[in-house]
C-alpha cells in the first residue's frame, strides 16, 4: 500500500477554485442530511457496482489488492471499499476533506475484517512521480472537477496495473442534466450548493470513450445511475449520472 502523508506536489490537474469549494463543505461530509446527501443516497448503488467490475478484493494468493480511490474527499466510497476488504488509498488535493476523512474513520473504526485504509492529501500528478500502481482505481463523481479530462484519464491510467481495471462515474452533457442536475440540484432543490458543478465540464459518454482510448484504456462496460423515492437505481439512462467501468490490457 502507497502509505504516505506528504502535502501536494503537483496539483496541476485540479481546479483551485474546485479545492475551495469541497473543501468548504469538508466539515459536513458525512452528515447524511447536509451539503453531501445526494453522495451519500447514491453511494451503495456506485460502490456496489464498482465492486461488481472491480478485481476481488482478495486474490488467489490470499493478498488483498490495492485500491486507489482518487477524490475520495472525506472517504464515503473509500470506506465502503475499504469494508469490502481492498487495500485503499483514498486521495484527494483537499486537506480539509482528508482530515475530516481521518477523524471519521477514528470515531468509528472498520471492523477487523475489513481492509486498510490510509487518507493522503495529494494529486495524481505526485503518485505518478513517485512511480505509484495500483491493482483497482476508482474515480467517483471526479472527472468534471478537473481542468484537463484526457490528461487526467492518462495519468490515472499510468497508475493502473497492467489487467487493473477502473471505475469511472460522472454526468452526461444533456439539456436534461443542466435541468436536473443543475439547475434542478443547486437552484431549485438546493439538493446541492450552488456552485457545484460547471454543466460546461460534464462529460459525454462518447468524450470518456475517446479519453479512454488515448489513455490505453478500454471500456468494458456503462451503465446508468437515476434516482428513484428509496435512493438510486442502475438504468440504462444514461442521459444525467452514468458509471463506467475501464480496463487497461
């Protein structure tokens, strides 16, 4: 496991303003009725997907496989895999957001079951650097906060071992996700603070294809993520939330 505590190097692929931003609302990331309930509703259907796609936790030699949960901010998915029994890195260019995660995972501690979870406050940039791999990354809800797509699918993809695979979800540039999770989320709903997303810098299915190719990645499979009264559902809708899943051959 990469189990360093180092402050940010490089952190040419995240927005600062995008920093700011989450990490203004670091303080109340797990409160389930706070800034962070739409994460929270639809956590279990994007980790559980995840894990549906990802390698096994554990592998034949009984080693656990590392986990690289990349803008995990104060580590609602790097829990749940962590729980599942990865080896996890939850990373994010947020100090606020990884403190918040540490002081969580203090105040209720994974079972002894589960697997290791280490927080860092870094970007991809210094993991790449530093020659870092990992056998599974996730990439949740991350995609449309980073000034340069492509460049930020190639430097994930050098992190990713060879056969690893990778999870990717984010929004689909639609009229309707400029409705619903724009204006619907943060103007009308105020589900969302305002000021969460950038419509702009949502990403087509088509665009996270071709990233994917430059990147030497391959996708295996996609799905929709809809909300429904009892949380989120996977759909074939992919025209506001979807989910892919990436492989590096």
């Amino acid at each position: 496991m990469q189990n360093h505590d180092s402050p940010v190097v490089s952190a040419d692929s995240v927005a600062p303003e995008e920093i700011a931003h989450f990490s203004s609302l670091a303080a109340r990331w797990w409160d389930t009725a706070g800034p962070m309930r739409p994460l929270h509703a639809m956590n279990d259907l994007r980790t559980g997907w995840s894990m549906r796609h990802l390698p096994a936790p554990v592998g034949a030699d009984g080693t656990r496989r590392t986990l690289l949960d990349i803008g995990c901010g104060a580590g609602l998915a790097s829990e749940a895999f962590a729980r599942a029994g990865y080896d996890v890195t939850g990373l994010d260019a947020s100090q606020a957001a990884i403190t918040a995660g540490r002081l969580h995972l203090r105040q209720h501690p994974l079972l002894a079951s589960a697997g290791p979870l280490a927080y860092r406050c870094a970007s991809a940039e210094t993991l790449v650097a530093e020659g870092a791999r990992f056998d599974a990354i996730s990439a949740l809800e991350v995609i449309e906060h980073v000034t340069d797509p492509a460049a930020f699918l190639r430097m994930l993809a050098e992190l990713l071992r060879p056969g690893g695979v990778m999870v990717v979800s984010t929004m689909n540039r639609t009229w309707r996700s400029m409705a619903m999770a724009k204006i619907g989320a943060e103007y009308v709903l105020r589900l969302l603070p305002v000021g969460t997303h950038d419509w702009r810098k949502f990403i087509t299915p088509a665009e996270l294809g071709q990233h994917a190719a430059q990147a030497g990645l391959r996708v295996t499979d996609i799905a929709g993520m809809v909300p429904t009264l009892g949380g989120w559902r996977e759909s074939r809708d992919l025209a506001v939330n979807y989910i892919a899943a990436l492989v590096r051959d």
